[in-house]
C-alpha cells in the first residue's frame, strides 16, 4: 500500500497529526455525517478541523481515480484552492490524503478548516419547501443567498449539488450575510446555462414550486444574457424532468414496500 499526503503551507506544523488521521489516531468532537460519507470535528493543537473521509470507491471507480481522474478527496482540495484564489469563501483547505494499492486507490480523506457557521438548510427547513416562493421573495437571507449564487453563476463557478446543505450562512462584521460552499467534490467551472440555473434550483428543494423555478431561471439566465423565452423552455423541461423522476422514486419505494412484504 502507498499514501500520498499533501499538506498546505500554513498548516505544515500539523503534519504530524495530519499523518494519524488514516488509522483514525484522534477523538471526534462532533460527528456530523456517518453514513456513506464520514465527516467528523476534530480539534488538533488548538486548530478546529473538518476530516471528511470518503466512501471507498466501487472495483471500476478504484482504478478510474488512479489512471484517470483524480480522488474526490484531491477534487475537494484542489477545487477550494481554486475558490480561494478566486476570493470565493469555503473553508481553508489543510490536507488531502489517499490512500492505493498498486493501481487502484482505496480510500481518501480531506481535511480542511472548521467554519463557525450553520447551513442554509437549518433556516430553510422541509417545512417551508411548498412555501419557498414566498421565502425567496420575503427572507433577507435568501435574497443575499440569490445574490451570491448569481455571482457564482457569473464567474463560471457551478456547485452540481445545489442543496441546503451544501452552503453555509454566517453574519459579517457589519451585519452582512456570508456564505460558504462544503462539498466541493464536484464542482464545474464553465459557463452556466438556463438549464443549469433551473437544476440548481430544483436541487435547493424548490420543485414544490414550478412557478418560482421558472421565475429564477429567467431572472438568472436574462442577467447572465439569455433571452426569456429558451429560459422559459429551460425551466418546462427541467420541472417535466424533475416529475419523472419524483415518479421513478415513489415506484421504486412501492417496489421495495411490496418485496418487504412478501418475505
């Protein structure tokens, strides 16, 4: 077995610590993900740290991740070097370790700085998705929260999994609303389309509300310099989409209720 550690110059007197993380020599002070993924708190040296290890990959992916593209774990660190240049908040990334054995990669984990800061998804609850339109319209936090994310569609930053929880929310010195991207794996940097704006949205748990997704995406995509009418087709294919598959889940939850039952 061989491991890579890659650590960033301002946290090089942590190597040490950093190296225990794969044998897991340390004592979580918060779990907040343990299911396919494994995101702890861990404070070392008086440093607070996120250490997020990733689900080891399927037999294909394994050799993907070698020979062809890099570990999620490497995608998250270099992705937030990148956000950082750009002057883009997410947490300071520290370290990235992975794990292989000869041609395929075993495990990975990244490990950045913790952020004193709650999810978006903590003041937009599943209770309020069917009202959400109102939300967009009324909330201050969520008028800041369309600002930013225009401005990460502007500059070509798209975050694929557009969920709550994947932006956190914190208040400036003056007041201000500040926020951070998490999960950063799987970022594109590219030019955004209608289409994308409309699946962002869709994702952000507004699907409850077809009105507000076409209202976002050509008010998005006309500020990013589309016209309104191929938003509007963006926006109609996009929720017809969103149905199907809503449909696809509910069968396969009746499929698996119906085989539950026969045994």
């Amino acid at each position: 077995m061989s491991r890579e550690i890659r650590i960033h110059p301002d946290y090089d007197f942590l190597r040490g610590k950093i190296a225990e993380i794969p044998g897991h020599g340390y004592t979580p002070s918060a779990v907040y993900c343990h299911s396919r993924n494994t995101v702890e708190r861990v404070d070392v040296e008086g440093v607070p740290l996120v250490v997020k290890r990733f689900k080891r990959p399927n037999v294909v992916n394994r050799f993907v991740y070698r020979l062809w593209r890099a570990p999620k774990a490497v995608r998250s660190y270099d992705n937030a070097l990148r956000l950082t240049d750009m002057g883009i908040d997410t947490p300071a990334p520290v370290a990235v370790i992975v794990d292989s054995r000869g041609l395929a990669v075993t495990d990975s984990w990244y490990v950045c700085r913790h952020v004193d800061a709650l999810p978006v998804g903590h003041y937009v609850t599943e209770e309020d998705r069917p009202a959400m339109g109102g939300r967009f319209r009324d909330d201050p936090m969520l008028r800041a929260f369309l600002e930013f994310a225009l401005s990460l569609f502007r500059r070509g930053v798209y975050q694929r999994d557009f969920n709550r929880g994947n932006f956190l929310v914190s208040r400036g010195a003056e007041g201000e609303f500040r926020f951070s991207m998490v999960d950063i794996n799987r970022l594109q940097f590219r030019w955004v389309t209608p289409a994308m704006v409309a699946m962002a949205f869709t994702r952000f748990g507004a699907e409850r509300c077809p009105g507000l997704i076409e209202r976002l995406t050509v008010e998005f995509g006309t500020r990013l310099g589309y016209g309104e009418e191929k938003c509007r087709r963006a926006a109609a294919r996009c929720m017809a989409r969103s149905v199907r598959m809503e449909r696809r889940r509910k069968l396969k939850r009746k499929l698996r209720g119906w085989l539950k039952g026969r045994h």
